[in-house]
C-alpha cells in the first residue's frame, strides 16, 4: 500500500516537475517584461507630450478669443454710450 502511494506522488512529481518555472525563465520574463514596460512608458510619455501640446493650443485658442470677445464688447459698448 505505501509502495503504491509512493509511486503515485513520484508519479505526479515527475509529471508536474517539468512544467515549473527555474531562475533562468524568471529571470528571461523579467526581461521581457522590464523591456515592455520600458517601451510602454516611452510611449505614454509621447502620448501625454502631445496631448499636452494640443491642450495648451486650445487654451492659448480660447485666451485669445476671450481678449478678442471682450476687447468687442468694451469697443461696442464706448459706441454705444452716450457723450
């Protein structure tokens, strides 16, 4: 009885073994993965610069308009008023 069970659990070493990771494949995915997420980073960077840039148009833009709105509103209204 004890032989067999002995058997069995070799069995199962021997079979689930081979499919646990070493210290060389962790080390390998931790370089892939540390490659990634330096690649993932260097673009987000790029994403945020860029969408930095365009936000900062939109509001030079708007800051614009703004000083154009009220710069007509102050013309009209020293039209308007009466001497």
């Amino acid at each position: 009885m004890l032989d067999r069970r002995v058997t069995i659990l070799e069995t199962r070493f021997d079979t689930i073994l081979p499919l646990l990771a070493t210290k060389t494949d962790l080390a390998e995915l931790r370089g892939e993965f540390m490659t990634k997420l330096a690649e993932t980073k260097a673009e987000l960077k790029a994403e945020i610069r860029a969408e930095s840039a365009r936000l900062s148009r939109w509001m030079a833009t708007m800051a614009i308009t703004m000083v154009l709105g009220f710069g007509g509103m102050f013309v009209t209204l020293l039209t308007l008023l009466p001497r």
